[in-house]
C-alpha cells in the first residue's frame, strides 16, 4: 500500500488531518489553510507511470464544492437566462412586425411659392415598404379632420393654422359584394392620388407655412370581419396599420 506523504514545501500555512483511507491504493487528505476553514478536498494516488515514481496526483473530488466553480455556474446560468431573454423579446418583435404594416405617407406638392388666389396640387402615396401585402378602402383616400387623410398645417413659428375651409370628407359604408372598393398595395409598390386645394381655403394670409398629414383607416380588421364574413377581404384584412404620419412640405404664400 501507498502512503501519502506530505511535501515540504507546502509551508506552515497548510495543515495536514489524518488520512481517511478509501481503499488500498489511494487516501484522501483536507488541506486547511491559516484560518482553519476547509479548502477543498483532494483525493490523492502516485503516479505509477514508468518515468518517474515519485511524483503523485491531486484532484479535486466531485462531491466537493468549490467558490469558483459556483461563481462559474452563476455566470453560466446568467448568459443562459438573458439568452432566453433575448430570444423571446425577437419572436415577440417578429410575431408584432407580422400584424403590423410597414406602409409610408408622402406628400408631393407641385410649387413651392404660392399665390392667395391659386390652386396647390398635391400628390399623395401610400407606399408599402414591407413584405406583406396591404389592403386599403379606396375611401381611406379622402379628407377628414380624424380618418383617412388629415391635413395638419403650421406657420413658421410652429403654431398650428385653422384652415378658414373643413376637409371633412363622410364616405358611406362600404357595398357588400364589391370587390373593386378595396386597394391591394403590393410589397414595394404605392398607391396615390392628386388632389387639388385653393389656398384661400388652407391658410387665411400670406406667409410660410408647413404642411404634413396623417392617415388612418376607416375600417377595422373586425368590421371587415363582421360585415364580408364570406369575402376574401375577411380572410387578406388582417394587418393592422398605425397612425402614419407623412413628410413635411413648405410652401410661401404671397398676397
């Protein structure tokens, strides 16, 4: 049988317990350093390889628990937890992306200077710049002061202008059975119209002004539903659209 015996230049700082033999060809020995609290234990056997015999082998048993190796597993479980974090936070943003439109507002205005007696004509797109195709109510096109297009206007010092005219555009419910009033707009496609406004009826003097809108829909993914439950547009009506708000145009007013 082989007996463990310490080396010499472990120093007084280390302690050796009386060894609790296992079996005849290894003991273990508990190394307690200057305060007394046990380290680690180490479970020790020579090394019977041909090169040298006197060497001998530590290592540290399974059953014992180590200060770094806890602070390893800690850290371990943290990556492991923000991982799972991460991941969940990217499916919830892909299944919100998927319900959401990504769909663009943009105003064209064909001057830039105007007169109190002229017509300003303006081109407005809808642009879808996502993957999925969007459908519109060809009446989400018209102006009203809450749905559909909103015109919003103010002067150069940034205060908001009450247009001396309301854009207040009501368009009747939609016709069952009509299949043309709704806008399919394609993945990198848009869909527009020019309209035409006197400016006597935007802005009541001369001046420069900013000009920008929002657009809402009309009507709702559960209207669709309820009202064309056996039309396709039940089925293609399923992307909701947020407030959109558009570029902002400016345009100087003379008398």
């Amino acid at each position: 049988m082989h007996h463990f015996q310490p080396p010499k230049n472990l120093g007084s700082s280390l302690k050796v317990v009386q060894p609790v033999p296992l079996s005849h060809t290894q003991s273990v020995y508990r190394f307690n350093d200057q305060s007394g609290r046990p380290d680690q234990v180490n479970e020790c056997y020579p090394d019977f390889s041909p090169v040298d015999m006197r060497m001998r082998k530590c290592k540290i048993l399974g059953g014992v628990r180590s200060r770094v190796g806890d602070g390893m597993r800690f850290w371990i479980i943290a990556v492991l937890l923000l991982a799972a974090v991460i991941a969940q936070a990217e499916k919830s943003s892909d299944s919100t992306s998927e319900r959401i439109a990504k769909v663009e507002l943009t105003l064209k205005a064909e001057h830039d200077i105007y007169r109190m007696s002229d017509t300003l004509q303006m081109e407005t797109r809808l642009s879808n710049s996502g993957s999925k195709d969007v459908y519109i109510w060809e009446e989400d096109m018209c102006w009203n002061p809450a749905r559909g297009l909103s015109m919003r206007i103010t002067t150069s010092a940034g205060k908001y202008v009450q247009s001396p005219a309301l854009l207040d555009c009501l368009p009747p419910p939609p016709a069952a059975g009509d299949a043309y009033q709704f806008v399919k707009i394609s993945p990198h496609t848009f869909y527009g119209h020019v309209h035409r406004f006197k400016v006597s009826d935007l802005v009541d003097r001369p001046g420069e002004y900013t000009l920008f809108a929002t657009f809402n829909r009309f009507l709702s993914a559960h209207f669709i539903a309820e009202t064309f439950p056996r039309e396709p547009i039940s089925k293609l009506w399923t992307t909701d659209i947020p407030t959109i708000t558009s570029n902002r145009i400016h345009i100087r007013v003379r008398p």
